[in-house]
C-alpha cells in the first residue's frame, strides 16, 4: 500500500476547520485540540442557528416577535453593538486560529518553495471566505450602531429659540358657515379638552396605553415653496391590546384648526386658531419654536398639538419623510402591489428629479416601484385632493402590509441608510423594535378609514358636515365638534357597529372602491 497516500492533505485539514473548527484538527490526528475547538464551536454555533431556523424557516409567522425580541435590545443599549462588534472580531480570530493550526497539524514534512507558494495562495483565499461573513456582520453591527445613535428628531430648518415671543396681529380671515343643505349659519367654535385615556395592567412595551397615535407626514419641499410642506398627512391610531387601528387623513388645504390652550401659540392668533392651511404647520413650527415648546422638533410639536387639539386626541409622536425618501423605501422593500379601481392620469407632472413625466395608470393589478408608487398617490390633475388623500392611505396600506417585520430584517442594510437619511421623528430609537411589532398585528384589510373632507361619504345622509364653512379664500373651515365626535366613535366601537351615527368603512373598502 502507498504510504503517501495515507497522508492527510494539510488543506483539506484547513477546509474542515474552516467549515466548523476543529474538525480539521481531527482528521489531521490531534484529537485533544479537535475535541475542545469542536466544543467551542457547537456552543457558539447552535444558538445562531436556531435562531435562523426559527426567522426564515416555513414558520415565519410565529418568528416575527422572536426577530423584535431579537433587535431590542441592541435599540435600547445601543453599547450593545460594539460588545457584539468585539465579539465577532474574537470569533474569526478563532476561526482563523482553527484553520491555520489544521493544516500545520496535517503538514508532516516541510513543502518545497513551489508548492508552499501554492498553498499560500490557497490559504489566503480560504481564509478570505472564512472572514467574509464577518466583515459584513461586523459593518451591519456598526451601520445599526451609527443608526440607533441618530438624532431624528433634529431638524435642520429649525430656527434656534429665543427667550421672548413676539406679539402677532394675524388677523383670521372673514369665513361663511356652510351646511351639509347648502344654508348658512354663524361660525362657533367650541374647544373640548382631549379625552381621558384609560389604561391596563396588562404588561406590554407601551405601558398599557389603550391607543398609540402617530401623525404621519409626508414632505414636499419642492423648489419655490416655503419651507417643507406636508401634502400628506395621516394620524394613525392602533390598539395595542387588539391590533385594531384606524386612519383619519386631514386635508392639506384646511384652515383655522384650533390651537390648545397650554402652549405659548394660542394667543399668538385672534381667534386662536391656526390661520393658514394644513400643510404649513410643521414649516410654521419650525420658524416660530416659542411657540411650540415640549420636544426638540417644534415643527412636530405644532403638527400634534394643532391636530391633536382639533381631533380630540392626545397624538403620541409624529413621523416625517419627505418624497424621495419615500421613493427609496418602496424600492428597497421591492416595490408594492395595487389594485386600480379607476384610470389615473396626469400628463405633466413632476417627478423629485424635476423630470416631466405623462403618468397614465390603468385599471387592473400593478406592482410599482417607488417613483411610480409615488406618482400613483400624488395626481390631482384629473379629480381632486380628496380622491389623492385616499390614494395616498392606499399606497400607505400597500406598504404596512408587505413590509412585515422578516422583509425588513431581510433588507435591512438596504433600509437603514434609506431611514436615516429622511425620517425626522420624535419616536424614541429605543420604541422602533416595539412599533414595528405592533404594525405587524394590524390587521390592513380592517382599518377604519375617515376622511375629514367636504361632502364625506362617512356623513352621507346625516345632515352634517366635517366642514363648518370656508373663508374668504375659499379654503375649507374643520367642523371641529363633529371630527372630535367622529373620532371618538371610531376609537369606541367597531367598524359597522351600531349606535356610531357614523358609517366607519374599512381601509380596503375605500381602496376598492376607489
């Protein structure tokens, strides 16, 4: 029998090893050192691997809160990142420790120059792809470090505060009461304070809190405009107990919304009601942080105290991406799905790359990108802003649904850059895990849909109006006592169930029916 032949191949030690360490060192005859290296690598090996097992196996259902459970920590304790970056450091230290010393175990006679370059060369490739995967989960840990570290709710456009707030004479303008039958009445205003919210002993990451409500911006700060303006606009309830969730989209040509009574703001207007539309208060909030004390971003707090004030509803936090930041999204999630109802069309408009475009969308089943999931939800040219309000809740349902918490771990390092760099949100870092978990619950086919607009269906046959009149301009006044109203039989009672004096329909009703 060939006695070289019995030898062990040096590399072929090395490539065990480095498919799991100490293997080489087995084959290679060093058994006490493989049986150590072996148990080091079992015992670091299994629990990653049943953790992989369990997120992307046929089960990834039931492996959603297991990922959050996961990631929360690391958003909580950010230092965490670094322990992890260390940790991953030592690992391929070992690993390239474990596969070195197998194929010196197997080498039993020393290699001529030719063949040692050879096998040089050979090594140095094996232990490249050894430490593949840890340079890129070593540059992953450091990118969600540098993330969870980000200050988003900082704003560049904020002005800096002062210690004084200037007197205003804004004077609100001449307004016409106007019912649902077309007669008109004098304009009264009454302001209710925010309701009550009760709570629970049952432990979860939100204290107990019966509803979590967060104003969803949207942001144009598009060229000869004033500041960014928030053509979308959206605040967004949802149970966590339940899932339960509803959408109440808030016109962006609306004026005179009410402004709370506690903060600096309300006697800066006669009337005090915000004068301009909708769309400025988050532009006027920055300019003015005097007068919208309580968080780093004043443009935030204007957007939750106005709105809030006129809904009846305490706003928890508000969350801003303006449209190229929204584009990117769509196409790192891989684009969205949805069902067209009716023809979109809208020959000149403007895309973010200031490009002309002829958007013609027809109906049927589409899967768009970002720029087209964009143009999809912008058109106004052949109907109105209402009909683009409910486009927008479209796209937005399109999204939450195919955005489940393993797609977004999926395309993670695709993401975070993208967030980074266009969300603007006073949401703590350390919530995002806990938020992204309970959009996961919500049920998108079952969202209650409001829309604060003229001549709602919500109101058909009613006799009332979301709109109490409009004002010289020709912009539309919010019935406030019947939004506050509205909102308050959506959040008691289901969609549908009687004794709301409102019909509520659902999200997907109103996509369907376009």
């Amino acid at each position: 029998m060939n006695r070289r032949a019995r030898l062990p191949s040096p590399l072929l030690a090395a490539l065990l090893s480095a498919l799991l360490p100490g293997a080489g060192q087995w084959y290679a005859g060093a058994r006490r050192r493989a049986m150590w290296m072996i148990g080091v690598a079992i015992a670091l090996l299994t629990p990653a691997l049943i953790v992989v097992v369990l997120l992307f196996g046929p089960w990834e259902i039931s492996g959603r809160g297991l990922a959050v459970d996961l990631i929360r920590p690391y958003f909580r304790h950010p230092n965490l990142l670094l322990t992890l970056f260390a940790a991953l450091v030592a690992l391929l230290a070992f690993r390239a420790f474990a596969v070195i010393d197998a194929l010196l175990a197997a080498r039993r006679r020393p290699w001529r120059p030719g063949r040692a370059a050879g096998v040089a060369l050979a090594l140095g490739l094996l232990l490249a792809a050894v430490a593949w995967p840890h340079v890129w989960a070593g540059e992953q840990a450091l990118a969600l470090h540098d993330f969870v570290t980000t200050d988003f709710t900082r704003d560049p456009a904020q002005a800096p505060t002062t210690t004084t707030v200037p007197p205003t004479t804004t004077t609100l303008p001449a307004t016409t009461t106007t019912g649902e039958d077309g007669t008109t009445a004098p304009t009264t205003t009454t302001t209710a304070p925010p309701p009550t919210t009760t709570t629970t002993t049952a432990p979860d990451p939100f204290g107990g809190a019966e509803w979590i409500t967060i104003a969803l911006l949207g942001g144009d700060a598009g060229p000869g405009r004033w500041g960014i303006r928030t053509d979308t606009i959206i605040v967004v309830a949802v149970a966590p107990a339940s899932g339960r969730a509803a959408m109440f989209s808030i016109p962006r040509n609306q004026v005179q919304w009410p402004i709370p009574a506690d903060i600096p703001a309300h006697g800066a207007f006669a009337g005090h009601s915000y004068p301009e539309i909708t769309n400025t208060i988050y532009a006027y909030g920055l300019e003015h942080p005097d007068l919208f004390p309580g968080g780093p971003n004043s443009g935030g707090n204007a957007v939750k105290a106005i709105l809030g004030e006129g809904l009846g509803l305490r706003i928890d936090y508000f969350a801003l991406v303006d449209l190229l930041g929204f584009v990117h999204l769509v196409d790192a999630l891989g684009g969205i799905d949805i069902y067209v109802t009716k023809p979109v069309n809208d020959p000149q408009q403007v895309w973010p790359n200031g490009q002309k475009v002829d958007v013609r969308i027809g109906v049927g089943q589409h899967h768009f990108d970002g720029l087209w999931a964009l143009a999809y939800a912008r058109v106004r040219q052949q109907d109105t802003d209402y009909h683009r309000m409910d486009r927008q809740r479209c796209v937005l349902e399109a999204a939450v649904a195919q955005a489940d918490t393993l797609t977004l771990l999926r395309r993670f390092s695709d993401l975070l850059p993208i967030v980074q760099a266009n969300l603007r949100t006073d949401i703590p870092v350390g919530r995002f895990p806990d938020l992204i978990d309970l959009l996961g619950k919500v049920d998108t086919g079952a969202v209650t849909a409001v829309r604060f607009m003229p001549r709602a269906p919500e109101l058909s046959g009613t006799g009332t109006s979301f709109i109490s009149g409009v004002d010289e301009r020709g912009y539309s006044i919010p019935n406030v006592e019947v939004i506050r109203a509205t909102v308050q039989a959506v959040l008691a009672a289901e969609p549908g169930e009687p004794g709301t004096g409102v019909e509520l329909p659902t999200l997907e009703e109103v996509c369907r029916a376009g």
